[in-house]
C-alpha cells in the first residue's frame, strides 16, 4: 500500500467509526437508521456488481435472493415454527440457500443475454414474492402478506443487539450497534469483491462480459463461470436479507417487491458498473437522496409558497426520476466508473486511443 494512502485510510476509518453518534447529534436516531440501510444497500449492490459490472449479465429479480435470505432467518428465528436457532448458524445457512438459489436461476438462463435474461429474472423475482405471499394455505409456512413478526434480534451468546448497552461510558443504542455490524459485514463484502476483480475468476468474467463468444473460443468454461457469477452475487444478497430481518423484526412480502431490484440496478449503474468505489457511492446516494428528499421537499415548498403544492412523496419521486435521467445523460459510464468503462465511453479518450494507434502504425 502507497504510504501517501495511509493517512487518508486512517481518517476514513475514524470518520466512520464516529459517523454514528456525529449523526445522532446533528440529524437524529432516525438518520442512524437510514445510514444502517445504507450499509445494506450497498452489500447487495455489491453483490449485484458481481452478476452485472463484472460478468455483465443484466439480473432484474436479484431482490429474490434478498428475500430467501431473510425469510430463513425469519422462520428460523421466530415463533413461526417455535425455532430459535443461533445467529452464527442461520446467517450463514441463508447465505448458503441463496447461492443454491443462485445457481437455480443460472442454469436454465445460461444461453439467454440481454433483454431475454432480464425478463427471465424479473420473472424468478416476482415468483418468489408471489410465493412468498401464498404460502399461508393450506399449510401456513410464511404467514403469507401479514408477514413474519417476532423476529430474534441478532445475538452473541448472551449479548443481543436489539437493546441498549453501555461501554467506556458510553451508551450505544440498538441503531448504533446495528451500523458496526454492517459495517463490519460491508468491509468483508468489500474485501472478497476486491479479491474477486483480481483474481483469475474476475477476469473470465470480464471476458465474458466483452464478448462471450470470443471467450469461450479462447477456452473459458462460461457455463460454470456465469454460474459461478450468480452463485457469488446471490450468497451477497442472502446476507444482506439476514442482517435485514434481524434488524427489522419484521419480514414481508411488501419489502421485495420488483422496484427493490431495480433500485439496487440503478446503485450500480449509477455509480459505475464494475467499479466497487462507484457501486458503494451510488448505494449512498439512492439511500441517502431520497431522504433527504423526502424530508426537505414539504418544508421548502412552505418558505418558497407559504404552502405545500405538491405531496412530498410525489415530488421525491420526480426529483429522483430527474437526477438519474440528468446523471445518464451527463455521465454515461456512472459517477465513478472504471478505468475501462471510462474509455469506452469517453469520445476524448476513444481520440486519444485511435491516434495512439495510428502512430503506432505509422511507425511500423
């Protein structure tokens, strides 16, 4: 690591670790609430970025994946079936379920590209929920639309995050001890996504995303390797969905709806398809934004116009339409895209590439 990099990580690592109780102070526990989401969003953008940025394989049902993980820690953690299993096992064991799920959804899609893959997957997505919201008769497994309830919160041995605890003097609420544990999650999300890109496997996924065909004529497996791509991403969203559900309490059909996939596609394009640094900025901006939105829009209607003109709901919408439409049109490759997305689509670094290669043909 550049030596110049250290104290810049070490301000990050500090600001970070303080963001919580800055927030508390200056926004309110509410706000800590939204950044302990913004966590999550961002480990299943991340997740998405394996099947998407990387492999480029376009996934509109990867909510789905988020769902099975949660629903497991829900009926494994709940009075629903009278099983309170520890947190150590049934996190990983819905990690676990979602890959399976994952490579479920790859297998009979691997000849599918583009618009024809997105369908097929927006279709898996809405059969789980579908499922998910039927499956009260004539067995009652998930309670169907009224949701799981009663939801165990996270728990090491006798320590239990859904309360209040003291340490150094210091009081840290249940938000407070939910944003550590994410973010401790997102770093190891980070981490294995940062070996991925690296890594041989990255590699043939990138292949594979530029031209498949070529890839496969150069020997590549692009079965087991998109299958592969699927497996990582969905075991990513299964943890994200069993963090939530010990989080929330409270599991239901309504939170994995189809507008939950494309919100987390919009993180990722918006930020920079293969890009972790633009994936983690798009999911803080598309939490974040909104909020903001929705919180500023009713007041600053009443000091421009003495009233409220229209719904702070309606307008938070609008507004967010009109910001991803001015992002895509002003900066095509994302906000922080990478380094060869960025002169894919950048007319000036395309330039720069044809002259370089007509010099080096003049040369020769």
């Amino acid at each position: 690591m550049n030596l110049k990099h250290k104290p810049l990580l070490a301000a990050l690592a500090i600001a970070l670790l303080l963001l919580p109780f800055a927030t508390d102070a200056m926004l309110g526990r509410g706000w800590v609430r939204i950044a302990d989401f913004a966590l999550l969003y961002i480990m299943l953008a991340l997740g998405l970025n394996i099947v998407v940025g990387y492999a480029g394989l376009l996934d509109l049902g990867y909510v789905a994946f988020f769902a099975v993980g949660a629903y497991n820690y829900a009926l494994l953690s709940s009075p629903q079936f009278g099983l309170h299993w520890p947190f150590w096992v049934v996190l990983p064991l819905g990690a676990l379920l979602a890959c399976c799920f994952g490579v479920l959804l790859g297998a009979p899609t691997l000849k599918l590209r583009g618009d024809y893959l997105a369908i097929v997957t927006l279709g898996f997505g809405e059969i789980i929920r579908i499922f998910l919201n039927n499956l009260n008769a004539p067995v009652n497994i998930t309670n169907g639309p009224q949701g799981i309830s009663m939801i165990d919160p996270i728990r090491a041995g006798e320590f239990s995050m859904g309360g209040e605890h003291q340490l150094f003097g210091l009081a840290f609420p249940a938000t407070h001890l939910h944003y550590y544990l994410f973010l401790l999650f997102t770093l190891l999300v980070i981490f294995v996504s940062r070996r991925l890109e690296g890594s041989r496997i990255g590699r043939a996924w990138m292949a594979i995303r530029e031209d498949e065909v070529a890839a496969e004529a150069m020997g590549l497996n692009t079965r087991n390797i998109k299958l592969l791509a699927f497996a990582m991403g969905a075991t990513f969203g299964g943890l994200s969905g069993g963090l939530f559900a010990g989080f929330q309490g409270f599991v239901s059909p309504e939170s994995f709806s189809l507008m939950e996939s494309i919100m987390i596609l919009c993180m990722v394009v918006l930020g920079g398809m293969g890009n972790i640094g633009g994936v983690i900025l798009g999911g803080v901006l598309l939490v974040l934004l909104p909020e903001a939105l929705r919180n500023g829009a009713g007041p600053m209607q009443q000091a421009l116009f003495g009233k409220t003109l229209v719904d702070p709901e309606s307008l938070r919408m609008l507004m967010f339409g009109l910001a991803l439409i001015a992002v895509m049109l002003l900066r095509p490759a994302g906000l922080w895209p990478s380094t060869q997305r960025r002169r894919e689509l950048s007319p000036d670094e395309m330039i720069s590439h044809q002259e370089q290669d007509t010099v080096y043909d003049n040369s020769k």
